[in-house]
C-alpha cells in the first residue's frame, strides 16, 4: 500500500502583519468615503440651487479617478494571505478569498521596476507584494514550480 503524504507539510502560509491589513482597510474605507461624499456633494449642491462650474466638477472628478485607479484597485487586488496547497493555491484579498488551481494560472511575471509578483489568471490579476509576504524567494519558487512556468523578470 503507498505511503500517504502528509498534507500539512506539503502547505505554506505568507501572510501580511496584522497592522498592514488594518491599514489597508482604513485607506479602503478612507476611499470609499471620499468616493460617497463627492458624489453626495454634488447632489446636495445641485439640489439647493447652487452648481459649481462644469471645470471644478471634471477636475475634481478626475483627481478622485486618479486616486481610485492609482491606489484602490491595487488594494482590492493585492493578496494578504497566501496559502501554497498540493493542488491549488488560496489567495486572501481584503475583501474576498479565491481558490486558484494551478492550471488556470496564465502567467507568473515579476517585474524588476515593480514591487510586486503579477499573478495572472485568464480574466483577474492578483498582486503578491515582495517585501511583506516573507520569504518571498521561497513563495515564488512554490508557484513557479507548481504552475511549470518560467518567471519572468522584465
């Protein structure tokens, strides 16, 4: 009879520290009311009588655009937590959790001018940062031994 592999020992776990996580929530939620108030501003504003000119409206429209697309959308899609399982990697988001078999992992990229590892799957990027999942050598060379890829450094 085969032996049976142990499952725990075949499992690693990178996580960010408790503090970074609570951050990037108050950011998040920092954003999120950014995003409510402006809008609720505009409506309030509208509704009494007194619009502001069409310039100030774009410009502040596009600054907090700017600020969605330069820091939200990597803090959605930035993993906290890690988990390097046999036949699937578990991936924690701030604000979901995905399970990712090996097999739809499109491309395992980690560009030198970037500090994170760009983890594509056929339609999502996740973003593994460098210096906060530690060992970080050792999470890379899980993945890229696991998928059957090359990383690419570029």
């Amino acid at each position: 009879m085969p032996e049976k592999e142990n499952f725990a020992e075949q499992t690693f776990t990178f996580k960010l520290s408790i503090w970074k996580i609570l951050f990037r929530w108050f950011i998040f939620l920092l954003l999120a009311f950014l995003n409510f108030a402006l809008v609720a501003s505009t409506v309030s504003q509208n509704l009494e009588g007194r619009p502001q000119e069409l310039p100030i409206v774009v410009c502040t429209y596009l600054v907090v655009f700017f600020f969605n697309l330069t820091i939200l959308l990597p803090l959605l899609f930035e993993a906290d937590t890690v988990w390097v399982l046999p036949d699937k990697l578990v991936l924690k988001t701030l604000l979901w959790r995905t399970k990712v078999p090996y097999g739809e992992i499109v491309d395992v990229r980690l560009p030198m001018w970037s500090k994170f590892l760009i983890l594509r799957k056929k339609h999502v990027i996740y973003l593994l940062h460098r210096k906060d999942l530690q060992p970080f050598d050792m999470l890379v060379e899980k993945i890229v031994e696991k998928t059957g890829q090359e990383k690419f450094f570029g």
